[in-house]
C-alpha cells in the first residue's frame, strides 16, 4: 500500500513538471550529477596528451588489446600495489617489465624517433661484454682497486698489463673477470638503488670512465655505432639524434681521430646502414661536451661547433651541455657566449635535471628558455617554474623526458610522481627518449615508452598517446621538410603493418 502511495506520488509530481514546470528536484538533481560527471571525465581526457588525435576505424581492435591488458595490469596494481611494476625502481623490475603483454605490444609497435640518447650509453652492454672484451690486443690490468681495459700494438708502462685473451684460459678466472667487467660497466647491483642522486651520479660516471679508453679505439667505435643503429632499428625507430663529445679515437699504429674526423666516421657509418635499411630515416648529431668547464675551455667548444657547422651542415642537429647539472656548469656563466652561437646553431639545452627548487640549478631552465633551446633535456624542475611553463607551450619547445633515466639517478622513485605526469594531464608539446639505456640493462625506447605509458599516463589514456609520442618525435626533431615527410610516410607504413589483423579478426600473436 505504501508503495503504491509512492508511486501515485511520484506520478504526479512528474504530471506536474512537464504541464506547469515544477522541478522534480530529486531525480533531477541526481541525473544533472551523473551527466556533469561523465561530460567532466570527457573533457580532461579529451585535453589530455593523445585526446586531440583521432581513433581512425583500423585502430580500434590493436587499441582494444592494449588496453585489456593496461586495464588488467593496472588494475592488478591498484588491488595491490606491490604488483605495479613503474612503481618499483627500474633495476629490481626490469625482467617483470619484459613479461608484461602491455611491453611485448609496444615493443612491436613504431615509435618514430629517439631524441635523447648518448653515445657510449646507447648500446646494450650485452654486446660490449660479448663481442668488444673478446677481441685481439684487448690487454687488462687493475688500478686503484678498478679493472682498466684498452686496445695496445704494445702496452704502455701506466699499469701491469695482461692480454685478457690470456687471462681468460683459465675458465674460473675467465668468469671472475666477466662479471667484474659487467660491474664495471652497469647500474644494475646487488641491491639496485642509489642511497642518494650523488651517489647514483658518481656510479654513473665511473662507467664512462671505464668505457671511453677502450670504446674509442677507431674500429670498435665504427662498430659499437652501426650497432647502436641496429638495436634501435630492431626497436622499430627509424631516427636518431645522438648527443656526443666526439671523442679522440685511436688506433693501433698510434693515429688520433680528432673532433672532425670523428664526425666523418659517424657520418660514414650512418650512410652505410641507411643504405642497406630503406626504411631508416637517418641520424644527426649533437654536439654535447661537458659543462664543468671554465670560459677558456667553453671557447675551444664554441670553435668547435662553429667548425663542425661549417664542415657538416647537415648532419649537425645543434649544440649542448652535458653532466651532472647540480655539480655547476651553470648556463648563466656562458650565457654571454652562447648567445652568439645560438645565431647560427641550435641548442637543445639539458636543463632542470635536478630535485631542488629555486637554486642555480634548477634555474638552467630559465636560460635555457632566454637562449631559444629547441628542446629541454630533461626538464625535471619545470613544474617549479610558471613562466617557463608558460613560455614552453608558447614557443612548443618539446621536453625531452626521460623516465627510466630519471629513476636509476635518484629523481623519483615511483613513477606516478614523477612530474611529467601534469605535462601529460595538460598536453604539453613532449616526446619520450631512453638516455643511456644501456647502463641499467635497457635496450633502444621501449623500456621508457611502456613506463610512461604506465606510470606517467592516465589509466585511459591509450593508443592515440603513443601514437602521438612517435609522431612528435618526428616533428620535434631536426630533420629537414623533406627529410620529415618521408619519415611520416615511413613511420605510417609502419604503423598500418602493426595494426593489420588476420583474415578471422584476431590480432597477430603480439
């Protein structure tokens, strides 16, 4: 009966609305709640990174099996979190990252250009350890408790050296040394975390200085190189911008490649592999000596740019500054200096690669803005800086974030705090690059795509965003008009041989 009473009531009271327009405040509320709700849900992830690209009809079976398995995955992590891998420090997850069906999709998919990758830290070590350590007049001897390794016609008299060849007849010594090698030359340990960002940054030195003596003998270099192209291609990325110092090469006869012939011999390499890989764009350099320097020493690197300019117009990208940026080699020190050379050459400035807020460092980005950087490496601190911010989108300067980099150095320890998760919220002008990937066991993009993927984008956001990353990373890029349009017509043909399904409308076996 009481129900009954209701429901007459509730008629009427309906009859009412619609003749004489008496609100029916409950179930009009209720469904103005519900409606602003999803419109609100809408419309942040329509301004969101990868919201302005469009689904086209053939996306959407490949974006319904990604997303399956982020929502699974996510989910898996929200019930419990210890299972949500781009929350745990990159070294401890990385076999974990590599089971996950949301990495084996991205790994197949084209993800147009890396933009932020250095020289000697590019290449899986992998191929250092295997190929590298075992060829001819390869001597090793210890120094300071270190292993040094370096390419001799006949050693010097700095240390007691020993071919390796030798030292490895001996199969237990030969395992000693291959470990002690692998390190020697990565950031992964035993317990892989870094009490503080100095500490990652002094781990992340000393393997530079174990490297460089014996990668830059000429011949190993010109293969450490093709190879780098090689395991980015396979990584399905099609251009590379490759920051370096250029460092002096050696060979055995006692001749030293300087800054010019060094840029001939990454040129040379270069064509070859483009010429027997069609459908890779090609590379470019930027020229990235240390910061830590005096203004007599910067002078030597802005002749330097200037030459190489001149010497290869087109195969150098521009000019920047690399090192640990709270150990100074601050931009406002050059500022005078490279005002100048930004007339003719390019910059794309690390800058606010840094934890600290309003010190010299983090300030970097502030020159870097004054000086017309093309791109911010990094750009860590930026949320720290409005006015940069504001500037950023104004002049679509692209942030160049690296994720995994960011975490194995001390930065961020959870993925989903790390800051460019607002770039991302706000559709800021980014592309995703992998730094030195081969130092925490990482191989080309894919490893960072996946943690930006997962870890600094929305659980909804999906296929149009990493399609937009690859596509950024083209228009981003130094590439010329015509250098751009092939590769988006290349990239595009890639894409559409990712997305093909089989002839019963499954998706081929990612």
């Amino acid at each position: 009966m009481a129900l009954s009473r209701i429901a007459i009531t509730l008629s009427i009271l309906l009859t009412l609305k619609w003749v004489i327009g008496i609100p029916v405040i409950v179930n009009r509320d209720i469904d103005d709640y519900w409606s602003k709700r999803a419109n609100f849900i809408r419309e942040e992830e329509s301004v969101a990174f990868g919201g302005d690209v469009p689904l086209q009809k053939n996306e959407f079976l490949m974006n319904y099996t990604l997303m399956s398995a982020k929502f699974m995955e996510i989910d898996e992590g929200f019930a419990d979190q210890g299972k949500f891998l781009p929350r745990s420090n990159f070294l401890r997850v990385k076999n974990e990252i590599e089971k996950s069906k949301v990495f084996q999709i991205i790994k197949k998919m084209p993800k147009g250009a890396i933009l932020h990758a250095h020289d000697l830290g590019l290449l899986s070590l992998n191929y250092v350890l295997t190929n590298v350590t075992y060829r001819d007049n390869l001597y090793a001897c210890e120094k300071n408790g270190q292993l040094k390794l370096m390419f001799f016609k006949q050693p010097n008299k700095d240390c007691k050296w020993k071919l390796l060849s030798k030292l490895r007849q001996n199969s237990t010594k030969a395992s000693e040394i291959n470990k002690r090698i692998q390190r020697q030359m990565s950031m992964v340990t035993k317990h892989p975390k870094y009490p503080d960002g100095d500490k990652a940054w002094i781990k992340f030195q000393s393997i530079f200085e174990f490297l460089f003596p014996f990668l830059t003998y000429k011949p190993v270099f010109e293969d450490y190189y093709y190879h780098c192209l090689q395991e980015i291609y396979d990584d399905k990325v099609l251009y590379l911008e490759l920051r370096t110092i250029l460092p002096d090469l050696f060979d055995l006869d006692g001749r030293v490649y300087k800054k010019s012939e060094v840029m001939q011999i990454l040129k040379d390499v270069t064509d070859r592999f483009t010429a027997t890989h069609q459908d890779f764009i090609g590379a470019k350099i930027i020229y990235a000596p240390t910061r830590r320097v005096d203004l007599n020493q910067l002078k030597e690197y802005l002749e330097n740019a200037r030459q190489l300019k001149k010497d290869f117009p087109s195969f150098l990208a521009g000019f920047d500054l690399v090192g640990q940026e709270d150990k100074g080699g601050l931009l406002i020190d050059f500022a005078d200096q490279l005002q100048i050379l930004g007339k003719d050459i390019p910059f794309f400035f690390h800058a606010g690669e840094t934890d600290w807020y309003g010190l010299s460092t983090d300030q970097n980005l502030i020159d870097a803005i004054l000086l017309n950087t093309k791109r911010i490496g990094h750009g860590y601190a930026l949320l720290k800086h409005p006015k940069v911010m504001e500037l950023v989108k104004e002049k679509n300067i692209a942030i160049e974030i690296n994720p995994i980099s960011n975490q194995v150095l001390s930065l961020v320890g959870d993925m989903r705090n790390h800051p460019a998760t607002f770039l991302f919220a706000e559709n800021y002008p980014v592309v995703v690059s992998c730094d030195d990937p081969g130092l925490w066991g990482a191989r080309a993009l894919s490893y960072d795509f996946y943690e930006a993927f997962m870890g600094l984008m929305a659980r909804s956001s999906d296929l149009r965003a990493l399609k937009k990353l690859a596509l950024n990373s083209i228009a981003f890029s130094m590439m010329t008009d015509d250098e751009k349009s092939s590769a988006f017509l290349s990239f595009e043909k890639q894409w559409q041989q990712f997305l093909q399904v089989s002839e019963n409308g499954h998706v081929y076996e990612l």
